[in-house]
C-alpha cells in the first residue's frame, strides 16, 4: 500500500459512506483491482477511515447531537442489533469481505430494491428526529444488521429501515447518520483490537500511522461535502438513480468475473 492507494480509498469512502451504493463494498473492490486487497492492513484501513467520513457527521449537526439526552438514548438502542451481530458474526463476515461475487450480487439485489423505494414508502408520518420512538430506533438498527454483507451498504439498509416505519426520505436519511457514529466507532476500536491481537500486540508503524491520518482527513473532507449534496439530490429525486447505479456496477463485476478475471479480495 502507498500513499496513491490511501487518498483514492479515501475519496471512495467519503464519496460513498452515505449514499445508499456501500462505500465498503466499493473500498473491497477498489482495493482488489490495485492489488492490495490481500494486505491485513488495508482491511483495517478500510474500517478505520470511515470513522473519519463518519466524524463530518458530528460537525454538519453538531447543535443536534446536543440537543437532549433522550437523541443518545436512541442511538444507543438503534445501535445494540448490530453490536449484537458484529460480535457474534465476526469470522463469517470477513470470509464474506473475501469474495467479490458476494459484494457484486448484493449491489446488483439492492440496486433492484431501491428502484421501488419510494413507491413502497410514499406516505411518511415523521419528520423530526424528536418524532422516533425507540421501538422505531430498535427496527432500523435491525435493518443496519443487513450491512454486514458487503455491497448491501449500511447507508441504504438503514434509510429504507426507516422508511420503512415512516420517516420521510431526509428524516430517515439523517437518522442513518446519526446511528453511524457509535456504529462506525465501535467498528474502529474492534478492528483495531483484532489488528494488534493477530500481530501480537505489534504497533502501527510510522507509515501506517501517516496513512491512517491522511487516510480518515481526505475521507472527512470529501464527506462534509458529499453529505449536504446527498440530502438536496435525495430530496428532489429519490433512490432510482442510485438504484441503477448499483445495478450496472454489479453486473459489471459479475460479468468480469463470469469471464475469468480474479479479483483478489483474500
């Protein structure tokens, strides 16, 4: 891994974290066609930058993240589903990160779901974040346990989740983003944790330090703006686009590996 390959995931992953295409799923395959998905490494480097996309968040709504203890409480019960999952799951997930046809077929099933999104969920009651009980909290955190598949995208399984009970495109939106704190955070510390175990409690080198640093600036940068133009496109069009877009870049990775080509995920 070089410095090359850190500010391109980087921009993938701010690009990507919060629109509803799995910046995961796109860091895997990026990672892939460079060559250097088979590095531990670049693995924990995938995680650990999205915490840096996932800080933009607290910047952009800094005011609600104050607002009242009872928005904490929320997050803390939208966040247990996948607390639960991730712990209990942990091996079957990263064999999952390993194949690309997994990453290829979730992008292509869930570009199909979010073409009928807004027909299915067209008559939303909640607006406000204030209006979300915690059963409601409960069931959308339920929804980010799909995100454990490369390609769904924990963006998309959470906005459609709440939709789902209600909320309005923004109001679903903006609770995913919300729920992306502690859900990205624990994601780093656990990750992190795994790294030093499997290395024997060796530290970060000084390079590795340098590229997590450029890595979670360049991703927080590039989310800031890729957060407010989500929200003005998503309210003016909806998903289908997004929809398609998943579409095409699933089939396209399906027919390249149809077709012979090895994309090196392991």
């Amino acid at each position: 891994m070089n410095l090359f390959h850190v500010i391109i995931l980087a921009i993938i992953e701010g690009i990507t974290e919060f629109l509803p295409v799995s910046s995961t799923g796109h860091m895997v395959l990026a990672s892939s066609f460079m060559g250097i998905g088979k590095d531990d490494f670049v693995k924990l480097f995938e995680v650990v930058i999205q915490l840096g996309a996932i800080l933009s968040v607290v910047i952009l709504y800094f005011k609600r993240f104050f607002k009242s203890f009872d928005f904490y409480f929320k997050l803390v019960v939208g966040v247990i589903p996948a607390v639960i999952v991730g712990v209990l799951l942990k091996k079957k997930i990263d064999i999952l990160l390993e194949s690309p046809l997994v990453v290829a077929c979730s992008l292509l099933i869930g570009g199909i779901i979010l073409l009928f999104v807004d027909k299915w969920f067209n008559k939303p009651a909640v607006k406000e974040e204030e209006q979300i009980s915690y059963a409601t909290a409960f069931k959308v955190g339920v929804f980010q346990c799909l995100a454990v598949i490369p390609g769904v995208s924990r963006s998309a399984a959470t906005i459609v989740g709440g939709m789902s009970q209600k909320l309005t495109r923004t109001a679903a939106a903006e609770f995913s983003f919300f729920l992306a704190v502690p859900t990205m955070f624990g994601a780093t510390l656990k990750e992190i944790w795994d790294f030093h175990k499997v290395h024997q409690g060796q530290l970060f080198t000084g390079e590795q330090i340098k590229f997590l640093v450029v890595g979670n600036v360049i991703a927080f940068i590039v989310a800031m703006l890729a957060i407010k133009s989500f929200i003005t496109f998503l309210e003016r069009k909806g998903f289908r686009l997004f929809g398609w877009y998943r579409i095409v870049v699933g089939a396209v990775i399906i027919v390249l590996i149809l077709s012979g080509h090895q994309l090196q995920m392991s």
